[in-house]
C-alpha cells in the first residue's frame, strides 16, 4: 500500500546543497536571490521552496479535491511511488525550465543534492540502481543539457549508487507540453525500448525532471517490468506538475 511521502527533508537540505557547490567551477549565484553565494541554491533559495498544499495523492503526489490513496494519474501504474522535491511553479518551475531548454546549468549540483537528499529518506541500498529518463525531445537533443542523465550521474557520485542508461528513446518524441492528457498516454507505449539489467538489481529508481500527467514515468516502468517482473521501481523527480500547471501550457 502507498504511504504518504515524508517531506520533512526539506528544511535541513541547506547545509547538503552548499556541500554541491564543490562541484562547481566559479563562485554561483543564488537563483532565487540573485545574490552571490556558495551554491546556485542558497539556504533562502531552499526555505522557499514551493510546497505541497493537501489534500494530495499519497503515491505521485499529484493535487486532488481530496485525500486518496492514488489518483487518477497513478491509479493504474506499476510504480511504487513518485517523490517530488516540490510543486512545479512559481520560481522553481522557471528555474526548471532555464535549465531544462537554456544555458544555465550552474543549478544541476544542487539539483542533484536535493534529489539526493530526498533519496535519502528512503534509505537506498546498493542493490538499487538509477536509470534516467532518456531525453528525446529535439529541443533537448539541440540544447544537450540531458538534465536526467546529468542528474543520475551526480546523484550516483553522491549516494555511491551504480546508475545506467538502461532505458533508451524508442523514436524522438514532440515537447508533452504541446499534448493534451489523452494524447500523452496513447503515445507513451511507444516512448522507450530497453538494455539488459546489470546483475544484482532488484530496485530501480528512475529520474526525471518533471512529472506531469505520469505518462512517460508509467511508460519507463511499463517497459522495466514488462522484462523483469520481479523489480522493484519508483521515481524522484524535481517537480510535480498539476492539472492547472499543465492546462496552462495547451
């Protein structure tokens, strides 16, 4: 049965996000703050996070008009869970979306320590392997920023977790914000194809960036289990989008 997410990591991230800007080349800036600081993510930044307004899904975190074990999104899915750091608007959706489609990558270490600080509470083991979601859109493909693959590879760094490209784009794919709901999910079959699993794998968690209607993360786990029934696989992701946040986009 899902439980809720336990989202009192967040206030204590601030000390875990300034240990990530050891992995940057130049002094950041605070991209809440627009402050000089030792992180692209400043404790300020970190404080004021989006946060999750209940009632919410208790599986995907999705907004709902009422408490529920799953919703409509998930309800049929093969995933254990979707762990979000937060909403997906206000400054962290814009930050997302610079990062995502523009040139500023100074964000991604402390991306990567949030998510890992999330995966923390969940207490990963080395059997558990991280698989990102593979960017296919042209625009990412001619940005190059493959934020989910940049994300695994420092998360990976920080936990000592393996990570792999194990799920590949099975043909590029149009932007999902240029699709409505039904269209997302008719084509999300078709989204990715699959490497053989290293051994001594029995959980896999993906990574994404942003999770909207869960098409695409139902896809990827669709795929995994559809090959290894046994796995286990759950998602983290750096947003969460709701209905409103995506019908503003159409």
């Amino acid at each position: 049965m899902a439980r809720p997410r336990n989202l009192s990591f967040i206030p204590q991230l601030a000390t875990g996000v300034i240990d990530g800007a050891l992995d940057l080349l130049l002094p950041a800036q605070c991209a809440y703050t627009g402050q000089p600081s030792a992180s692209a993510l400043s404790p300020e930044a970190i404080a004021h996070l989006p946060s999750f307004q209940s009632p919410y899904c208790s599986k995907c975190m999705a907004s709902t008009k009422e408490a529920a074990l799953s919703c409509e999104d998930c309800r049929n899915s093969a995933y254990d869970f979707v762990a979000a750091i937060a909403p997906y608007k206000d400054w962290w959706r814009q930050l997302i979306y610079r990062v995502k489609f523009g040139h500023d990558q100074s964000p991604i270490p402390a991306f990567a320590t949030l998510l890992a600080d999330l995966m923390l509470t969940e207490e990963p083991t080395p059997p558990t392997l991280l698989v990102p979601i593979p960017s296919a859109s042209r625009r990412s493909l001619i940005s190059g920023t493959r934020l989910p693959e940049r994300l695994a590879k420092q998360v990976s760094k920080r936990l000592q977790l393996p990570w792999s490209r194990m799920l590949i784009s099975a043909q590029p794919r149009r932007p999902q914000r240029s699709l409505e709901r039904k269209e997302r999910r008719a084509l999300a079959s078709e989204f990715f194809a699959l490497r053989s699993l290293p051994a001594s794998v029995d959980t896999i968690w993906l990574i994404d960036d942003i999770m909207t209607t869960g098409a695409t993360l139902r896809a990827a786990t669709e795929c995994i289990k559809n090959a290894y029934p046994g796995l286990s696989v759950a998602a983290f992701v750096l947003a969460r989008a709701n209905k409103k946040h995506l019908d503003s986009q159409q």
